[in-house]
C-alpha cells in the first residue's frame, strides 16, 4: 500500500516515508496537490490568495513551504520557527531524521534557502524562548538580509515558547498581517483580544 502524505494518524508507510525526510516538512508537495485539486473542485477557494501560519515545527513548515513553494505560498506568519534543526532538540530532530549526513542536515535548514523568499512574511519570537531559542529566527533574519529581503520582525520581550500572558497579542498581529496580505484591506482599527485565560496560550 501507498503511503498516505500529510498530517500525523496515518499509516507506517507515511511514518517510513518521511523518515530522513523533515525538509520536506510533512510532504510539502502532498499539501500543494491537494490544494490545488481542492481549488480546481471549488471555484470559491482563491489560489491566487494563499498562505499560512505556524507556531514552533508549524514555523519552520510555514517558511520552508514560502521558500520552496512560493507560487503557492504567498503570505506567512512564522511563530518561534525552529528553522534550523543542526541547533535545535537532538531529542526531537534526531528522532525523525536519523543519524544524518552533513549534506542531509545542512538540507533542512530554512536559512540556506533564503534567497527564495518572494511573498510577504512575518517571524514573530519570544525573548525568553528557552525550547527553541530566539537565535533560530535572528539566524534566518541573518540569512534573509545577505538575501536582500523584505520581511517583518516581531520579538515579544518577556515570554516564553508559548507567549504566556502576551498571546493575545501574537494571535491579533497574526489575523492582521493575513488579513493585510490575503484580503488586500486594513483590519478594523481599534480592536483588541483580551488575554487568554491561564493555560490556553500558543503552544509549539
């Protein structure tokens, strides 16, 4: 049997086949076939006012898909991205990529493929982020300004992976950047989240 491309529940095959795999952030091409068969089966789906957002893995997917599918992947707001898994958990990325080559790590690092970013993107980290650390983002800026490219920077002074206490914060900037880029108008001036109650911030 095929495996089956996508999110996590699947069966072993998805789980052989991504194995050695994480630059392809859960089959990247498998989210763009589907996508595209959706809007070709749904003319209200707009594919020309695409994009995406992500929290901590879902960071690094939401730019790895601007950087390797941009003609899809117009808009993103990446949220404390571990965006180069050589510095992150060896815990985490070992267990999904195996021992590795150098060729195969270097591979999976969103910075090496900064030169590719052609849409409208927002990289949002916190100060204190001690999961993945704010250098993970501030290595990527590097990347993308030797790339001469336009992106938007936010670093919330203060918290943490989650963005515990300023996560009404985060998630307002992030409707409003998509809401900027995909639905071409200016969010409603004036409006504010409140805080989330204890223990329903962003988690990574």
């Amino acid at each position: 049997m095929a495996p089956r491309r996508g999110s996590s529940g699947h069966l072993r095959g998805f789980h052989d086949a991504s194995y050695g795999n994480l630059g392809n952030a859960s089959f990247l091409e498998g989210h763009v076939a589907a996508i595209r068969q959706l809007a070709c089966r749904n003319p209200w789906i707009d594919i020309d006012r695409f994009g995406g957002a992500g929290v901590s893995g879902g960071g690094f997917a939401t730019v790895r898909a601007m950087l390797t599918h941009a003609d899809l992947y117009k808009v993103g707001v990446a949220l404390c991205g571990n965006h180069d898994l050589r510095h992150y958990l060896a815990l985490w990325a070992d267990t999904y990529l195996g021992e590795g080559t150098e060729e195969q790590w270097a591979e999976t690092a969103n910075p090496n493929l900064a030169a590719n970013l052609t849409g409208k993107l927002l990289l949002v980290h916190g100060e204190l982020d001690d999961n993945v650390l704010p250098y993970q983002t501030l290595n990527l800026v590097d990347a993308l300004i030797d790339a001469d490219k336009d992106f938007d920077l936010l670093i919330v002074p203060g918290v943490e992976h989650s963005f515990m206490g300023r996560g009404h914060y985060v998630t307002r900037r992030t409707w409003d950047d998509l809401v900027r880029h995909l639905l071409g108008t200016q969010p409603p001036e004036g409006y504010a989240l409140q805080p989330f109650p204890a223990g329903t911030e962003l988690h990574g």
